[in-house]
C-alpha cells in the first residue's frame, strides 16, 4: 500500500504520527526509534511558563487502557523554543513536526503562537484545546465552549501563516458545530480526540488512583469514541482531519483512515511497545497487501468529504 499523503501543505512520507505529550520533543527518542521513519509527531504541548505537572502517580493502567494526570508538565515557552526547537530544526528532516500549544487564558495562545513562529524545524501548530487536566479552569477544556473556540482559533489564524490543527474533545454533545467553528475561525485540520474523562479508584481505601484525582482515559477504550468522533467531523468539514484515540494495530489506523482521518496519531500503544509505531507503518503496508488496497489515500474514498 503506497502510504504518502498529502497534507497540510506537505507530503508525509507515511500517515502515522506519535500524539502530543507521549514523544516529548522527539530528543527523548532518539535511542528507542528512527523519528525519520515516521510520518511526523506533535510535541508535548507548550505552555506559557515551564510546568512541573501534577502530583505523582500521574499515570496509571487499567484492562483497556491508561488514565493519565500529567498537568501538562513541559519547559514553557522559552525552554520550549531556545532548547527543544533547535534540535528539531536540526535533526528531523524527513519527518513533519506539528508544535503542540495549550494555554491556560486566550492570550496565552497568542503569546505562545507569537513567540514560536519565527522557529524553524515544524510545520504547524496543533492548538489544544480539549486538555482535560487544567485545574485552572476547573477542568473545563475551551474545546467545550464553542465562543472560546472561535475566539482562540481566529486569534491564532491572525498571527501565523503556518498550518493550525484544532485539536478538539471525544465528549464534546456538539461536536459537529465546533469542529465548523473552528473551521469558519481558520482552522486546517481538526484533530481528535483528546483523553476522555475519568477516574479510577483504589477499591480498598476508595482514593483514587492518580495523585490529582481525575484523569485522562486513552488506548483502547478511547477507539470508539475516537473513531465516531472523527466520523462526526468528516460528516460536518472537509478539512484534514487527524484521529487519535486506541491506534495500535494496522486495522485501528485503517478504520480511523474509513472513518475520514487523512493521519492518525499514536501515544498510549508506545508506552508498551516502544516500536509500535514504526511496527505500525510496515504493518499498514502489509494490511493493504492482503486487501487488495494500493494507498492509503483510497481508504478515504467513500467517506462523505475527501479532504487532503
Ligand atoms: C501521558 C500522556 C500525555 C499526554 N499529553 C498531551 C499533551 O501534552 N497535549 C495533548 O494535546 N494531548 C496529550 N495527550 C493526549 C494524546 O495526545 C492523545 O490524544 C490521547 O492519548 C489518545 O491517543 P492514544 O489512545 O493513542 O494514547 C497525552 C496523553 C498521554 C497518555
């Protein structure tokens, strides 16, 4: 299966992705993965200032999947830029690098685009909106607030020519009408999904499992929820979209690709299986072998809206 595909203004030489805050800046892989085999990665998401994260455990598993409270814990802005960027301006090559940005205020957004933009070594921003571990907002992610959609989205359009990927909730009730106002507000691409809420509790002692209490679901039990997700906004966009949530095996890429997704992203399946996602991309080779499919591409061509 020939797995080139034209996105965001590039050719990725491949549709697989690590996702936003599961391959740090991409240095930290160096001696686990050959980052150029890749399609690309999202970094973890930057904030403002440098982040130290919630309190430990941050992560715990359960049968289905991983629950995560990181906090966002990251070097900030100018660690972010004067430390983590270079290295990728000077080593990733072949693989596209999406900057991930995540602000705890509109303004920070705009800050963080503003301050970025003159880097080199990526191709777009992802703009997380759908963190659901900010406790400075109560844990209501903008992603959920459609005005503050709009009002971040169009606020980063103004301040950048480069790519913006909206990256959107699984528990949005109105996910059609957000992933339109991000695209009126210039978005190129939707993103999804974000972990989903959840809470895992010890059964003795009835405290919960994560050191910040709630958390983030991801792997597996996130597919479904990814998956419909992305069904949704290919039904309401024609925008790139990017599915994220449970990809592990060629199968789970593949029915993200039916869904509508033009890239899928990969995170929890490499804290297990540190190749999976280069494992991935051979695999998807194989997969269309069996079937009878020539390039990811044709996965996409009886969705409602082929967009690339
Ligand atoms: C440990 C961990 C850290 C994450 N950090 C971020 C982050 O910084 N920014 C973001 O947009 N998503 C973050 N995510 C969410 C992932 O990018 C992805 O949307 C989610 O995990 C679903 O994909 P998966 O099931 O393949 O892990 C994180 C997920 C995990 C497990």
């Amino acid at each position: 299966m020939r797995l080139t595909t034209h996105v965001l203004g590039v050719e990725f030489q491949n549709p697989v992705l690590l996702a936003a805050g599961t391959c740090g800046f991409g240095v930290e892989l160096i001696d686990v993965i050959d980052l150029e085999a890749l399609g690309g990665f999202v970094t973890k998401s930057i904030t403002l200032e440098p982040r130290t994260g919630n309190p430990a455990p941050r992560v715990t598993e359960f049968d289905s999947g991983m629950m995560n409270s990181i906090g966002l814990a990251n070097p900030g802005l100018v660690g972010a830029r004067d430390e983590k960027l270079p290295w990728i301006a000077a080593n990733v090559r072949r693989a596209h690098v999406l900057v991930s940005v995540a602000g705890h205020t509109v303004d920070e957004y705009f800050a963080l685009i503003e301050g970025l933009d003159q880097s080199d070594g990526f191709v777009g921003f992802e703009i997380n909106l759908s963190c659901p571990n900010d406790a400075r907002r109560d844990g209501v992610p903008f992603a959920l607030d459609p005005d503050a959609v709009t009002e971040i989205m169009s606020g980063c359009r103004a301040r950048t020519q480069r790519p913006l990927a909206a990256k959107l909730a699984p528990n949005d009730p109105a996910l059609g009408k957000t992933v339109k106002r991000a695209e009126e507000a210039g978005a190129d691409a939707i993103t999804l999904v974000n972990t989903l809420p959840g809470l895992l509790l010890n059964p003795e002692s009835g405290d919960a499992r994560l050191g910040q209490g709630a958390g983030g679901v991801s792997g597996p039990a996130l597919r479904p929820s990814g998956i419909r997700a992305v069904r949704e906004a290919r039904s309401n966009t024609s925008l790139p979209l990017l599915g994220v949530g449970g990809v592990l095996a060629p199968e789970d890429a593949v029915a993200y690709g039916r869904a509508g997704a033009a890239l899928v992203q990969m995170g929890t399946a490499t804290f297990a299986a540190p190749r999976a996602s280069t494992d991935l991309i051979a695999g998807l080779g194989r997969w269309g072998r069996r079937h009878g499919v020539s390039a990811w591409d044709d996965l996409r061509a009886g969705t409602e809206a082929q967009a690339g």
